[in-house]
C-alpha cells in the first residue's frame, strides 16, 4: 500500500506563519494562529482533518453501502472539525460532525443508518482519529426503484 506525503513549514512564534504542501501538488497552502483560531484567512489542520475524513469517510460508506446490496449513486459528507482550548492548558480536536447525504436504489433508511454507523468504525481516518468523538448523521435523499 502506498505512502502519502505532505511538507509543513512554520515561520515565528505563536503569530508566525506556515504553509504545507502535498506531494501531488493539488493541496496547499498557508495558515497560521488567526486563521487556525479566529477567521483570518488560510487555512488551518483541522480543516484538513476535516476533508480527510469527509472524504475518507465519503468513499468508504459508498463501498459499504454496496456490499450491503445497495447501489449507490452519491455520497456527500460535509465534516466539522472542533478544536477547544483546554482547562489545563493547550488545544485538543475534541469532536468531528458528519453529515451525510445518500442517494442509492434498493435500501431503506433504517438500513441506512446501520451501515453509516458501522462505517463510521471501519473508515481508515476515523480509526486514525480514535481519540475524538465522531458524529454520524446520515439521510438518505432519494430511493429509486430498482431497475
């Protein structure tokens, strides 16, 4: 299995500044303490953590849900990814939401909802974040009849 790569470069102190970039060259960019902690411009980690699980868990629901005898036609996960100073000092990521929206023939929602919430233990960047309180709410959008 492959390795990915990404480089991160930190500038100054506390107000300093950054940039990362992916090995592929289709991600990058700048962040620093405002746009990590306020709204500065840039970007910041946990917007990344949070695209990676989007996406991750995106692609993961969709092959579960097949194997579970649906077919899927879209899965679109929106991921928010909390980071909360902590009493005793320091930040924590302490919870990524996911709501997610199907469209696939041949399940219903109750059914849905089994293999989101089962995915949601399986899914490669979920277990990497086993530390934070992940969130599942997924609806299903349209049932189409089987053809």
């Amino acid at each position: 299995m492959p390795t990915r790569n990404a480089t991160a470069s930190w500038e100054g102190g506390q107000k300093g500044k950054g940039s990362f970039t992916g090995e592929s060259g289709t991600i990058g960019g700048s962040y620093s303490f405002g746009s990590r902690f306020a709204e500065e411009k840039g970007t910041n980690p946990e917007e990344l953590l949070a695209a990676a699980e989007a996406a991750c868990y995106s692609m993961a629901l969709g092959l579960a849900l097949e194997q579970a005898g649906a077919k899927p036609t879209k899965v679109e996960t929106r991921a928010a990814c909390t980071v909360e100073k902590q009493a005793q000092g320091g930040f924590k990521i302490t919870t990524m939401k996911l709501v997610t929206r199907v469209t696939a023939q041949d399940i219903d929602d109750a059914k849905l909802q089994q293999v989101a919430q089962a995915t949601k233990a399986g899914c490669p960047v979920s277990v990497a974040l086993a530390g934070v309180q992940i969130d599942v709410q997924a609806t299903l959008e349209r049932q189409a009849a089987s053809v």
